[in-house]
C-alpha cells in the first residue's frame, strides 16, 4: 500500500514536467504492488495517461480550474469539516503534531491537511494505521469523488481509490451532509488565505533517502522487487 499512497500523493500534486516524464514509473508502481482492485485502478488509466498525451500547460490549468477556485474542491481536508470555524486550526495544530511525533518532516509552506502531503505521511506509517487513518475522512473522499464525477474529470478515479483503500464505506448521510455545505460556501473563489503555495516534494521522507518524486518511487519500486525476487528464490 505504500507505494500506492506515494503515487496518489503524487498525481494529486500540481502537474510537473518531472510528474510527465516518469508517469509510466507511476503506473508501474501501482501494478506492481497491487493495493488496488483491478476496477480501481482501470479507473485511473485516463489520468495517467492524460500525463503521457497533454500538453504540460493544459496539465496545469485543468488542475488548477478544479482544486485552486473551488472550496467544494479544495484539496484541504479541514476545509470540508471545519471551514473558516475555530476548530480547523486546532485541528491542523493536532495533525502537524502527529506529524511531528512520528518523524515526518513537514515543508514550511505547507498546511498538514493539505491531501497529498497527509497521504504522504500515511505511506511511512504502519498499514493497519495507514488504513484507520485514511478511513477517518472516507467521507470527505467520497464526497470529493462525486463533484470530480459530475464534472467529468478523471481526477475522480483518485478519491474513487483511496476510498477504496480505506476499506471504509461512507455513509450516504455524511456525504449529504458535506454536499449541503459545499453547495452553501461555494458562492466564490477559494480564500488568499488558503490558496495552496506550490509543494516543494524535494524534502526527504523520514530517515532520509532519494529526494524527488520520481526518484521516490523508483526507489520503492526497486524496493519492492528485490523483495519479490528475494522471496522467489527462497521458493525455487
């Protein structure tokens, strides 16, 4: 699952030429370890490649149409909870701790809910913690799932998969519930305030290692397979 959290992390990033150039080590990645069901990850085929065909430009304003003027798209998970309340600072400061008891290395510009840095942090974690962890805004996910849909985006495939490695089914109440406020609060663009700065994701992940997305997962990739061959050799 590790890899698999990596590469989502990854592809809900903003669109880079680094992200374009190794898009088939991405998809290697997510069929080498096999987290997902096949029927996720055939979902996620026209968004991997839409990085191989578009025009990195294109990449760049599709993404940033959808997750930069939206609130009911925002990619800040304590956007869809606490909004603009008291609460969501408190928890951010929660979160940015957990982060910070467990090792993990957080870039100043940063906000902990920020999705792709909080799957990032999943994939150095334990699986059994990874999967509770994800669970706990299944809804959240899900929710986000169904506006991408209704908009005819393949980046729905990706809420689609962590949904589905949560191994959580969100209440159809819940997500009602999130679908009510978003339609409320989306009245304008997303607060200056909020508006995500660019994520730096050459920082190393805990106890040190490649830096760079691409360099990642390869790593892990080798990774994986070493351990593959490893294990067949025991077996031959």
């Amino acid at each position: 699952m590790r890899l698999t959290l990596r590469a989502m992390s990854v592809l809900l990033g903003y669109p880079s030429a680094e992200l374009k150039d190794n898009i088939a080590d991405v998809r290697a990645a997510l069929r080498l370890e096999a987290a997902l069901p096949a029927e996720a990850l055939a979902r996620l085929e026209p968004l991997l490649r839409s990085f191989e065909t578009e025009d990195l430009l294109e990449l760049q304003a599709k993404y940033s149409e959808l997750f930069d003027h939206s609130r009911a798209l925002s990619l800040h998970l304590f956007e869809h909870v606490h909004g603009d309340s008291r609460e969501r600072g408190q928890a951010m400061i929660d979160l940015g701790q957990q982060y910070v008891d467990r090792g993990f290395v957080m870039q100043a510009a940063e906000l902990p809910d920020y999705l792709p840095l909080f799957l990032e942090f999943l994939s150095c974690i334990p699986e059994r913690e990874a999967r509770e962890w994800l669970g706990q805004p299944a809804h959240v996910l899900a929710a986000l799932e169904g506006r991408l849909a209704e908009r005819g985006t393949p980046y729905a495939a990706i809420f689609h998969a962590l949904v589905a490695l949560s191994g959580t089914r969100p209440g159809a109440e819940a997500i009602t519930e999130l679908a009510t406020a978003a339609d409320a609060a989306d009245g304008g663009s997303i607060d200056e305030e909020w508006e995500d700065a660019p994520v730096d994701f050459s920082a190393p992940l805990p106890g040190g290692g490649p830096t760079g997305l691409a360099a990642r997962i390869r790593a892990a990739r080798r990774s994986v397979t070493k351990h593959s061959e490893a294990r067949g050799k025991g077996h031959a």
